[in-house]
C-alpha cells in the first residue's frame, strides 16, 4: 500500500503506468475509500492511495541463506575474507590480496561491496557514494490488537516529503517503521548500530500523525542499516577505468536488495561482454567530485 500527501503526481503516475506496462494489478483509491478499508490509518491530507495486491515484502537474511545454498549446489565457493584490490598495471586488476596474506586469482572481479565499495575505490568513487546510516525500529502493537499484523494490513510506504515506511508483523518482531530519506554519512566498518533519539522521536511523531492506535507503542527492536547513496540516485555498473577486468557495481541507494535478482543477472551479461550496462549507470555521468546526495529514483 503506498500513498503520498502530494498534489503533483508526477511521480505515482510513472509508477503505476510502470504497473499496468508490466501487467501488474493494482487497485487506485480515493482516500475516502481507503480510510474505509485500512481505518488503522489516519488519512488526513493524503491525496492518493494504490494497493498492490500481489506485492509484499521478502525476508532479506533468509533470502541471501537461500541464495548462497543455491550457489553452493550449483559447484559454488564461498569465501568470506577481507580483501583488497589487486594493483593495476597495463590496464588490467593483478590478483586480490586476501587478509590471511593469501591472494586470489580469477580472470574476471566484480566489485558488489555495498557501503564498503567507495571505500575499496577512493581514488575512482570518491565524491560518488555516500554511506547514509538508516534507522529502524520495531513497535509493539496493543496486546491482542490484530489489526497492524500482515494478515490484516499490507506493507506500506508514504511516498510523502517524510517518506516512511514499514511493514505489520514482520515475523512477529513488531510493527516495522523507518525512514527512507537518506540518513547522515555513516562508517559501515567502525559506525555503532545503535538507533539514535533522534531518528526514534521522528518515527514517534509520525506514529502519532498517521497510526495513532500506536502513538505509546513500545519499541521492540532496533536496527541500524545503511544506504549506499550514489549522487543522482542511480546505479553505478561500469569497468574499472583503469582495469578492463575489474567491473564496479554498486550505488544502489537503498534498493539493492529487491533489484537483486534481476541485478545480478544483468550484471552476469555485462561482465561477459553479451551486453553492455545502460548509459545511465556510466561512471563518467558522476566526474567532478562531490556534490549533494541526490534522490533515491
């Protein structure tokens, strides 16, 4: 369920010709109507309202659980090490040197490192990508209140200027509620994971505007994940400048996970060579250094 307070519609009309491009149904409400069917929201000022009925959310650990399982089946190996990059001379990445002192070989490197990426590349995707902390909270719902589980109420997002969004009874942790604007820079090696009052007043006050059953709630849960914020909000999936064998694929800016899939096997052609990646996810569209981090699109 997504809905936004705004009277330019610009962006929903995108999405939902998107929806009907791909023969995904959905149904548009008036907020009237929607307040009847989802009267666990306060629907005050909201101008449009879109249920996906075959949409939902996926559980992301047990999904990279069921990702890696598949890999190992289909004669896979995993590794987990901390790594660098190899040097680079006469335009190609020597082998990847590995913490244990040992040293990788392979004759092609995709670089998927999420909010460590930049971090791997200062010298190519500095100024580029930005780690944005992001805090999470779960809240308890009223004992014996059903209302705010999944088999009562949808995921839901409020594409508003305050852009949160949550998810009812994620497996049985609470009533999920966080920010989707890109939070402050975040170290994702060094940075505590501990929520902040800050972010935990904010998510209050807007518990208070839009699900008032729950404005006391508890909270539950805490969680302190990260963005990896490109500065248009696009993707980067390009070759190393200097390395025709090393391939850099990040800047997914809160999405990756859901493109995932389809992600990895796009990314399977372009490294291959039996396609090339859009113009759009070029690195050359980011030179000149560091600038505002820009929308999620």
């Amino acid at each position: 369920l997504w809905f936004s307070t705004s009277r330019d519609e610009a962006w929903e009309q995108a999405a939902l010709q998107a929806l009907q491009d791909h023969k995904l149904p959905f149904e548009s409400m008036k907020p009237e109507e929607a307040a009847r069917r989802f009267p666990q929201i306060n629907w005050d000022g909201v101008a449009t309202a879109v249920l996906e009925r075959e949409a939902g959310y996926v559980l992301a650990r047990r999904a990279c659980q069921a990702v890696l399982e598949g890999f190992l089946a289909e004669n896979g190996t995993y590794r987990q090490a901390q790594i660098q990059p190899g040097a680079i001379a006469s335009g190609r990445m020597a082998p990847l040197r590995l913490h244990d002192g040992s040293v990788l070989a392979a004759d092609q490197y995709v670089f998927a490192a999420g909010p460590w990426l930049p971090s791997l590349f200062p010298d190519v995707l500095g100024g580029m990508l930005t780690p944005t902390r992001q805090d999470i909270f779960y809240f308890g719902t009223p004992a014996g209140d059903e209302r705010f589980d999944d088999s009562r109420f949808p995921a839901w997002i409020d594409n508003s200027a305050t852009r949160f969004y949550g998810i009812p009874g994620n497996q049985w942790r609470g009533f999920k509620v966080a920010d989707d604007t890109p939070g402050q820079p975040f170290d994702p090696t060094h940075g505590e994971r501990v929520a902040s009052a800050t972010a935990l007043a904010a998510a209050r006050a807007y518990l208070s505007r839009r699900f008032p059953a729950l404005a006391q709630a508890p909270v539950s849960e805490t969680r302190v994940c990260q963005y990896e914020m490109s500065v248009d909000g696009h993707l980067i999936a390009a070759r190393h400048p200097e390395a025709a064998n090393a391939f850099l694929l990040g800047g997914v800016s809160g999405d990756g996970f859901k493109f995932s899939p389809a992600l990895g096997e796009q990314a399977a052609r372009w490294v291959v060579g039996e396609a090339a990646p859009p113009v759009e996810f070029a690195l050359n569209r980011l030179q000149g250094g560091a600038r505002q981090v820009g929308e999620r699109k």
